[in-house]
C-alpha cells in the first residue's frame, strides 16, 4: 500500500514541500530511501524501526520504499524521522493516511520518544507559506514553531502521542504564541555606555555607527578600552523590530545555538570570533552549508578584535557582504545565501608593539614594521569602514574620575530618532539606514551646501580619497545630520566625517 505523509527541506532560510511517499510491498524485507537524502536521512532507517517497535506498533517485514519528492532537492537532517514513520504506519493501516495539509518535523529515539530539530522556526515559516494548516512537531520546538504564526502548531512528545493524535483518539491544543508580548517583556540589559571612562570621541563614532549602521575601526593600544566601547554597541542601537527577531532565531536555529528555553533572539547579536577564525568559520560553509559568524551577527554587531591578526583571507572574504548584506555559500552539494546585514566593529593596535603614539611607553617599532603590520588591513577592506576613530590611553584623572557619562538609554534614543528619520527618508525604497544606501540614492538625499561641498572636495583632493571613500564620508555625514536634526548636509557635518578617515589620511600624508 501507497501513503504519502508531507514535511519540508531547508535551504538556508528557505525551503520547500517535500512529499514523502512510503510504499510497502510484498517481498524480501528491505528498506530504501531515495531522493537525494544525505547520511543522516538514510540512518532513520535504524531509528525509525526500533522507535516503531519500541513504541508498540507492528513494523513490516516487507519492501518498503521511501521516496522524498521532489527528487532534485537534497534532504539532509534527522527530522524526516517522523514524517517517515508516520507514513510507514499509514501505509501498513495502523494510522488513517494524514491530511496533506498537514506537515511532520521531528527526529525519532530508539524508545519512540520525539527529539528537538535545528530550524523550525524556518520550517514553520516555509510551512506557511505553502499553505499548511497543521504542523506536528517535537514538544521542545513548539513555541519556537507557533512565532511563524500562520499555522496550527501541535506538539508530540512520542511516536504513541503522535499515533493517539491522528487516530482521533486524544486532542492536542495547538501551541500559540505572541511573539509581540515575548518582544515586549525580553530582558534586553547589556553593558552600559556610562561604565566607560572618557574616551568621548570614540562614544561619539559609535553614536554615529549606531545611527547610520557604519562600519567601526578603533585603533589604540592595549588597555585603552577598544573591546570594551565595542561590547557597548549593541546598547545603544535600536531595539530589534519583530521581523529583525524573527530572522535573526532563524539563523540561530539553524546553527543550533538557540539556548534552551529561549524561543526568540531578543537581543542584537554581539558575535566575537577569535582571529584564529577560518574563513569559512566567518562566512559560513561545511559539507552542507551553514551561517558563519557574519550571518550569525545579522541585525547586529561582528567584533573583530586584534583584527590584524586575523588571516587576510578571512579578512578579505568579508569585503563583498559588507557591500551587499548578503553572503552566498557555494559548495559542491549546495549554494545557499545567507543574510549578512551588521555593523562590523574591529579593534587593532597601532604598531606590532601596540604603543606607537603612546604618551607613556616608547614606541619600539620602524616605521616600516609599522606599515606592514597596518596594512594587513587592506586598502579595499578600509574603503569599507566608514568611521576609523584613535583610542588613546585614559590619562588618571578621566580613569578616578566618578561614573558621570551618558547612559546607552540616552544615547539610544537619539539614536532611535534618527533612524526614524532615514525611515521617513527612504520611504518604500527597501534602504534600511543610510549606510546601506546606493549611489543613486546617495546623490537624492544627501544635499549639501556650497561651503560642505568645497570642503569636501578640498579634502578629496589633499588626501587623494577614492570614490567608495568619498561616499562614504558623505554617507557618514548625512548620518551626523539626522543625529543633529537638519535636512541639509552643512560643512560641520563634513568637516565630522571626514575626522573618522584618520588613517586614510595618515597613510596617503606618508606616500605623498
């Protein structure tokens, strides 16, 4: 006897419908799957027989032939268990044949009972979609399923429950949530702004990468408080609309880094990879691809700390999705392309040494060393930054000093204003902040005056700007602009961004 039972296969954030056909045939016992499933379908073969067994129910002892369909999509993952159980016991008349609106998740114990699966917030979602009506899934992923909210949500706990539910034999309350409410009452406490001492230049820079979404470099030596400014960003951005926490716990699902009990990312990301990082560990990849830690800080912050120490090529595998806000990973069995939309903050030392230009300890560095270590940092990687701030050592008094900056609550609200006024600016244009904003957008909504735009040609030509750099400083100023409130983007707003291309200037003041 034929049955077909449905479930989806993930790519990346996406997916599709998979029909999973189960047919059991007179013959020698056997069992096949085919469809493109990757190892860990094909061992559900051993699971599913014993959960089935072990749950009380009669396993066939004849051909059986599973098909996932469509045959083209590669099926990877243990959560066809269920689906292909349940089609195994429908086929034999145990269980009646499920609506084909109704969709099964969930990896099978050898005792019967149902385990949790990596993306079903995702599943969900594609569910959705395609016009499922009924989603069975591991207890554990219910809440996390029921944000995609379009769907009946039914948790399982066992294959037997699973049965019990179809045979109409007990009634399973469909789980609901309200990730609005979730959203509303998360704990969103992080490091505060006030806790750092001085350093008011480098609160000012990251004021500004906050508000327009631009790329940081801060660069001092050790002990000036780079990582620790840097952990303060997240504070001071916006809170994360529900699409934002939405998209960011699928990445995380899909990772297996939901932490338990937590059913929806709340918080902006905050991803800080050692510089022994991979390449691939950034941008996502494996056999099967996965998000990688630019993915992984979506809608947040990537943190790059010694950032010349990282590997060139992990460095220069970040220039293209910082660009886009996107990353595509290509492997052999698959490309999936991840959403990669953060603000990239990385931390360096200004010399091997770290205290070139120190006022206290002696620089013991050539100026050749010195340039080869800053140029670790490529000229294309640094057009990319926006905002190259100095973080000089505290002197004593601003260290003693009492606890009387501003808070990130503070901070963040003029933040959130002015976001709210690239929102109004961009209208439907799909530009999320002026960071990300194109060229032809570029030239619409950044009017200048005459005397912002004699200084910035003068400085264009005095420090042989190239012309990535040059729309980003004008990027940067129209986020001093909305900071400040005005529409037009006037010369002190200019004269501002261009202080955040320091080491630009720096290095074409040497090759002049």
């Amino acid at each position: 006897m034929l049955a077909v039972t449905h479930s989806i296969a993930l790519s990346g954030l996406n997916g599709s419908m998979v029909r999973v056909e189960v047919d059991v045939a007179s013959g020698l016992p056997g069992w096949e799957i085919v469809g493109l499933p990757d190892t860990a379908v094909r061992e559900a073969k051993d699971r599913v027989r014993a959960a089935i067994r072990n749950a009380g129910y009669e396993f066939p002892l004849k051909r059986i032939t599973v098909n996932l369909a469509p045959a083209d999509v590669r099926k990877e993952g243990t959560w066809f268990d269920l689906p292909m159980a349940v089609g195994i016991l429908a086929a034999t008349e145990q269980v009646p044949v499920p609506d084909e609106r109704c969709a099964f998740v969930g990896e099978l114990s050898l005792d019967g009972s149902v385990r949790s699966v990596n993306g079903a917030l995702a599943a969900a979602v594609v569910a959705a979609r395609n016009g499922i009506e009924a989603l069975v899934v591991p207890l554990e992923n219910a809440e996390e399923a029921a944000l995609a909210g379009n769907s009946s949500v039914y948790p399982v706990s066992r294959l037997e429950e699973t049965v019990r539910f179809l045979r109409g034999e007990i009634a399973l309350a469909p789980v609901k949530a309200d990730p609005h409410a979730v959203l509303a009452r998360a704990d969103t406490a992080v490091p505060d702004l006030a806790d750092v001492r001085g350093q008011m230049a480098a609160k000012r820079a990251l004021e500004v990468a906050a508000a327009g979404g631009h790329n940081v470099l801060l660069l001092g030596s050790p002990g000036s408080g780079k990582t620790m400014l840097a952990r303060r960003l997240p504070g001071i951005m916006p809170a994360m609309t529900l699409e934002e926490a939405i998209e960011v716990t699928m990445l995380h699902s899909i990772a297996g880094l939901l932490p338990p009990g937590q059913h929806l990312v709340t918080r902006r990301p905050f991803r800080a990879p050692h510089h022994t990082a991979s390449s691939a560990s950034l941008t996502g990849g494996g056999r099967i691809p996965r998000p990688g830690e630019i993915s992984l800080a979506h809608h947040g912050v990537l943190f790059l700390d010694e950032a010349t120490e990282f590997g060139r090529d992990s460095l220069e595998a970040l220039r293209q999705p910082l660009e886009d806000g996107v990353i595509t990973v290509c492997r052999a069995s698959a490309s999936v392309t991840y959403p990669a939309r953060i603000i990239l903050v990385m931390a360096a030392n200004p010399c091997p040494c770290g205290f070139f230009g120190d006022p206290v300890k002696e620089c013991r560095c050539t100026p050749l060393q010195i340039r080869r270590y800053l140029a670790r940092l490529s000229g294309p990687l640094m057009d990319r930054i926006d905002l190259q701030v100095e973080v000089p050592r505290l002197p004593y008094e601003d260290l003693a000093a009492a606890r009387d900056g501003e808070s990130s609550a503070v901070v963040r609200r003029r933040v959130e204003a002015a976001r709210q006024r690239q929102r109004e600016r961009f209208g439907s244009e799909g530009i999320p902040y002026n960071a990300a904003t194109d060229g032809r957008a570029l030239r619409r909504h950044c009017p200048l005056t005459r005397g912002a735009k004699r200084l910035l040609e003068s400085a264009f030509r005095r420090w042989n700007f190239s012309a990535r750099a040059h729309d980003r400083i004008l990027k940067v100023a129209r986020t001093i602009a909305d900071l400040a409130g005005s529409d037009q983007i006037t010369e002190e707003h200019i004269g501002e961004a261009i202080q955040y291309r320091a080491l630009d200037q720096n290095v074409n003041d040497h090759n002049n």
